[in-house]
C-alpha cells in the first residue's frame, strides 16, 4: 500500500499540502506522488486503487457514487451520510460493483 496521488480545488493547494505534509512522511519519496488540480482528474488515474473521501458530508453521495464509478474503493470520512437512504445507495454501489466502502 502507498500513497499514489493527491487532489484539491486546485492545483496550487493539491502541491501546497504535499510540499508541507508529505516529507516528514515519506521523505524523498513524496516526489513520486502525483498532484492533481481537481478530483476528477484523480479518479482517471489507473494507478489509484482506493480513495479517501475527507469532503463535508453533504458531497459523500456525489463523489463515492464517482469513486464506485471509476472503480475505485472508498475510505469515507464520518459522519458517512446526512440521512440513511444516502448510505444505504453507496453501499449497494459498492456491493454491486464489488468494491470497499469504509
């Protein structure tokens, strides 16, 4: 397991959080950590496998539903949805893809 990829709003902040977070972390390997300037270019990539979702709760359904889409496994930050039923459509888009949602 390792870290593949990170995105923000912008391209700016996405290498912002990476220049101050990841070489404590990683050291010289954060260099090899891709910077994307939004989310959707993050789910194009092949080389993610699994996504953690730290946005508010009212975008979860939006952007797991993406992640399922494109294939990718979810880590979802709590609390996982505003009302059950959001809940209960990721997990069957999980299931039915035959991907984690965490």
């Amino acid at each position: 397991c390792s870290l593949a990829a990170v995105a923000s709003r912008s391209l700016e902040k996405s290498q912002s959080w990476c220049e101050e977070v990841l070489p404590p972390l990683l050291g010289s390997e954060s260099d090899r950590v891709t910077r994307y300037g939004s989310y959707d270019e993050l789910l194009e990539d092949a080389s993610v496998d699994a996504v953690y979702v730290p946005l508010p709760t009212s975008l979860h359904l939006e952007w797991v539903l993406k992640c399922i889409e494109k294939g990718k496994h979810v880590l979802l930050e709590k609390p996982c949805a505003l009302q059950l039923s959001d809940l209960e459509t990721m997990a069957s888009a999980a299931q039915t893809a035959g991907l984690v949602l965490m």
